[in-house]
C-alpha cells in the first residue's frame, strides 16, 4: 500500500508542446500550449493520455519550459531537447520502439505531439 500523495505538491509540473505539420512546413518551432504544476499538471497529463498523445518525462527539459508563456515558440536554446522528445514521440508513432502505445507518468512530463 502506497502513501497518499500530497495533491498541493508543487514539485509535480508538466509542460504540454505541440508541433504539427504546418508548422515545419512553414518553419516554426514547437509552442507551449500548456503548463502546470500539482492538479493542473495531473489534468494535463491526462488529457494527453486520453488524446493518445505520447508523454516523456524530463524534469529537467520541463525546468527549462515552465517560464514560457503559453502559445510562446521554443527558442532556439532549446531546439535540440525538443527535437529529441518530438523524434522519440513520431517513434512511438510508428511503432519502432518496440512499444505497442505511448508510455509514460511522473511528476515532470512534456507531453510532444499535436495539441
């Protein structure tokens, strides 16, 4: 039996990013489309698992993108982190890792996929 968990725990936070088509085609970097700590991180990570989109796990990328204002494009900084969350999402996607469907919860958890 596990301890209940402190809902008011500002250490849980997800960042939710979203990158489609259009916006590589027109060049754009992925946006914050949602942040969050404590219940609204949990709301978030449950949207993203209901829409079936891929959730990953990084505390410290999750770090970086909590002072970003929603709808704000993710600067250049921090293009490579991402790039490596978004080519792990389209794994997923695809079925190359192995995995059958998108994996994934814990306290920091950017979500990458369409939004």
């Amino acid at each position: 039996m596990s301890a209940p968990r402190d809902l008011a725990d500002p250490a849980r936070r997800a960042v939710a990013l979203a990158y489609g088509e259009r916006d590589a085609a027109d060049g754009l970097a992925p946006r914050v489309v949602a942040r969050g700590q404590a219940l609204l991180a949990d709301a978030i990570i449950e949207r993203a698992r209901a829409a079936g989109i891929a959730i990953h796990e990084s505390r410290e990328l999750v770090s970086a993108l909590m002072g970003f204002d929603l709808d704000q494009r993710i600067p250049p900084a921090l293009y490579v982190a991402v790039a490596e969350v978004l080519a792990w999402a389209w794994r997923l996607e695809q079925g190359l890792d192995g995995r059958a469907a998108p994996v994934g919860r814990g306290g920091d958890a950017p979500s990458a996929g369409p939004a």
